[in-house]
C-alpha cells in the first residue's frame, strides 16, 4: 500500500495554505483552484467547519475504472497517477470518488490528484495545524478513509461543525 495524506479534520483551522502550496509546488503559482488538495468550508452564522479533501490512494479506487481514457493508473510505489496527455477532463474520475478527493485543474481541464510531491508532500510541513500528516499503512483501506471524508463531507453544518471543526 502506498503513503497517502492523512486527514484529522477536528483539528482543521480552514486556513488554506494547503491548498496555497500545492498549487506553487505544481504550477509555480498560488491558485487553489489549481491544487489537488482541497479545503471544503461549510458556513453558517459566522462559524466555519473546514474539510481537506486530498486522494486517498484507495487500494480498489473507484475512479480508476471511471476514466474512458485510462489515464488514471496506480504507479509501482502504489500511488495513484494521472496520465496528464491521456486526461481528457470528462469528469468520470471527481464523479466516481465518494468524497470528491479528485478535482479539476481550471486551466487544463484536467484531472489533479495528490501525487505525494514524489515522495515529500509539502503541504504537511505547512500545516500550522498538523491536521495534515503522511499516513502509513495501518491495515484501514483507502476506501474507508474516503468514506469517512463523504460522511463528514455530508453532514449538515451543525453537526459537521463539532465533528470537523473541532469544537466538542
């Protein structure tokens, strides 16, 4: 099983420099709209739970056999890898992860999803929260990891507030 970035969302502040350096790290530019990790905010009456949504490297992904064009393979490490020149954008990729973990680069149109910056994921060291961190394998699946991201990802904000904002 590969690596993969660990999410505790309770501890999440919703700051965003995640997201800020994934995208400098990839594209030399701070554009969260060009990052392959993702701060989901639910809001209401001034308070805010934040959700980071980044792949979890699912050991069965659902996205995989949704790409028509079979550009998302798993690499020998067991990453999963996007074929940028075989990418056509459809979207079958983000419409087959359960928690939305798979985005869309605004500019290319194509699929962006947590390649571990080869090994290193910087977005970790910068997280002032360490909500971020690098998951080993623990036995749980990625899949389970994924699904529990949609749970939190669909809760209604009252509750998703102290299940991922952290306050209890």
């Amino acid at each position: 099983m590969a690596a993969f970035v660990s999410v505790n969302p309770a501890v999440c502040t919703g700051c965003r420099e995640c997201e800020m350096v994934c995208s400098l790290v990839h594209f030399g530019e701070c554009n969260p709209d060009r990052s392959a990790i993702r701060v989901l905010r639910k809001e209401a009456h001034g308070l805010v739970a934040p959700l980071p949504l980044v792949c979890q490297h699912c050991d069965r992904p659902a996205c995989v056999p949704a790409c028509p064009a079979d550009a998302l393979t798993r690499t020998e490490s067991g990453l999963l890898a996007v074929d940028r020149d075989a990418c056509t954008g459809c979207g079958e990729c983000i419409e087959a992860c359960p928690a939305g973990c798979i985005f869309q680069d605004v500019k290319s149109g194509e699929a962006l999803a947590c390649d571990l910056c080869g090994g290193e994921p910087q977005c970790v060291p910068f997280c002032h929260a360490q909500c971020l961190t690098v998951g080993v394998d623990t036995g749980e699946p990625g899949e389970r990891r994924v699904a529990r991201l949609a749970e939190v990802k669909a809760m209604p904000f009252p509750t998703a507030a102290t299940t991922a904002g952290g306050a209890r």
